[in-house]
C-alpha cells in the first residue's frame, strides 16, 4: 500500500497540536497591532497554499493570482453595497465568479507552456486592473467602502479583531484541508504527473487541460474567499490594494518560500515572509516605501540559488543529515 494512503499518526498529532497552539494564541495578546500581525500571517498562509494547489502541485506557475484576490473582494462588496447580501454569500459568489474567469482565461493560457504561460497570467491581471481602475460601475480608482450599519456575525463586522483571527484560521483550516484531500486523491496523483512528465501523462489518456483546468478552478476559488475576507476586514478596496501585481507574487513567493508542492510549506513560508516584511516596514517606516519588493526580489534570488524545494526541503535535508536518521530510514 502506498505511503500516502496510510494517515502518519505523528503528523495527526503535530497537525492537531499546532491548531490547538493556533486556537489559543491570540487569547492571551491585548494589542491590537500585534494581534492583526498574526490575522496577516493567517491571510498570508491560505493564499499561499490556495496557489500551491495549481503552481505547486500541478506545477503552473501563476503570476496573477491579484486578478481572483480582487474578483472575490470586488463581488462581495458589490452585492453588499447593491443588494445588501450577507458578506458570507458574497465570498462564495466571488469564489464562483473567479472559477468562471479562471476556466475562461485558463482555456486560451493553458496552450502556453512554462514562462509564457506566468507572463500571460500577468497581462491578463494588468488588463483587468486597467479596467477596474476605468470602470465608473465600481468607482474606478475611488474605491468601494462598505457601510457600518451592521454588526455581528452575520455581517461580518466587528469591533474587535479577534474574530477576524477565528475566521481567517477558520479559512485557513478549510483551504489546508481541500489541499490535502487533493494530495491524497486520484485528481493529485494526475496534478504530479502533468508537473513531472506531461507527455507520459497525455501518453496515458490524462487530459492535460482538463486537469490544470480542475487545479486552478480549486486554486481561484479559494484566493477569492481571501480576497472577500480581506475585502470585510479593511472595509475599504481599491484596485490599488486588491489587483496590484505585487499580490501576485507575495502570494507565489509564499509557497515558493516555504516549499511548493508540500501541504504545510506555505504556512511555513508566510509565517517567515510576513514577519519579514512587516519588521522591516516598523524598521524602515514611510522611508522604506518598496522594501517589500526588494525583499521579495533577495528572497526569490536565495530560494532559487540555495534551497530550490524551499524551507521545508531544508529543513528535510537538516532532519536526513541527523544522527541515527540514516538508521532509521534502514530499519524501514
């Protein structure tokens, strides 16, 4: 029986010890500030491992992943402001409205291979940030706010951030959990293949466009839900905050840093990442304006150079290189 049908009770284990260390983590912090540094780094993680799924797993490198942020934040305040749905109705149309665009630009992409299917991926977030930034529908470059009428649950809205951080872990739970199901699944094994050996895939009868169709329809989807989040936690969107590149590759970066292709990388990778880039901005201040970017740009430059599986391949290096794991592995 393959190892991946057998659930590791050590990774059960670890996987339930660091929820509960993420249940009553915030229970004990009073400042707001660094109660909302961890919400990021939640935000940051589910993106992460909701590209993972279609650049990781089966391996499409997307850079535009901004344009399905900023259709779930866009949709959700739209049918708030318009209709008066509740914000959780809006994160599922927003997600369902980002899986029409994905299929519609994933068809005509799909036949682009490698590079140039990242660099269309880019245009065509360029392309609809350009027209969300013309558009009078959505107020153009003014931006959407949305009302504070309303408070509670239901709305979404709350004076204090500690329920932002129980639904954003909430969403990260669910995302992690659609990952793994895929991981485990026949739908993973055909996402390897196509990344590995996509000619051997076609070979074998696996629709190759169907199948990057499935992951980045998952993949869209679940970076929509972020962006309805996003979209309810500032109250305030523009095309500036919501479609910019510069979401595109902090949320690839994340999984690249962490590991992609492995379930728990991109946790791992916004958790260094955001800490990263949010000491810098308390360091730097306004005077820092686009360390971010330059961070990005060291950390894509040492990823690539000395650890290409990222952290997490590191850190299987370091745990191979231990003594008595040589044994170990023998003794199996």
């Amino acid at each position: 029986m393959s190892n991946r049908t057998v659930l590791d009770p050590r990774k059960a284990l670890g996987a339930v010890a660091l929820l509960a260390f993420a249940l009553l983590l915030p229970l004990g912090i009073t400042d707001p500030a660094r109660l909302n540094f961890f919400i990021l780094i939640l935000m940051g993680a589910q993106l992460g491992v909701a590209w993972n799924i279609v650049g990781g797993y089966a391996g499409q490198v997307s850079l535009g992943h901004a344009v399905f942020y900023g259709i779930g934040a866009y949709c959700s305040t739209m049918l708030a402001l318009s209709l008066g749905l509740s914000p959780w109705i809006g994160m599922l149309a927003g997600g369902l409205l980002a899986v029409v665009f994905a299929l519609v630009m994933g068809w005509p992409c799909f036949r682009l291979k490698g590079h140039y299917f990242a660099m269309a991926t880019i245009a065509v977030a360029e392309i609809v940030q350009i027209l969300v930034t013309n558009s009078e529908f959505l107020e153009g470059a003014v931006g959407l706010s949305l009302p504070l009428d309303r408070s509670g649950l239901a709305a979404m809205v709350f004076l204090s951030k500690l329920p932002y951080y129980y639904i954003i872990l909430g969403l990260l739970v669910v995302t992690v959990l659609v990952a793994w199901a895929i991981e485990r699944s026949h739908i993973g094994y055909y996402f390897r293949a196509i990344k590995d050996e996509p000619e051997a895939a076609r070979a074998l009868g696996v629709s190759l466009t169907r199948y990057k169709l499935i992951a980045l329809s998952v993949s869209a989807f679940l970076t929509a839900v972020g962006g309805s989040f996003y979209a309810q936690k500032e109250m305030f969107i523009d095309p500036g905050s919501v479609f910019v590149g510069a979401i595109s590759i902090k949320i690839a970066l994340v999984a690249i840093l962490g590991g992609v292709g492995t379930l728990m990388g991109p946790v791992l990778g916004a958790v260094i990442l955001i800490t990263i880039e949010e000491y810098s901005r308390t360091l730097f201040g306004s005077t820092g304006s686009g360390t971010d970017m330059i961070i990005y740009a060291m950390m894509i430059i040492l990823v690539a150079v000395f650890s290409p599986a990222g952290v997490m391949g590191l850190l299987q290096d370091l745990r191979r290189h231990l003594p008595g794991a040589g044994k170990t592995s023998e003794t199996r």
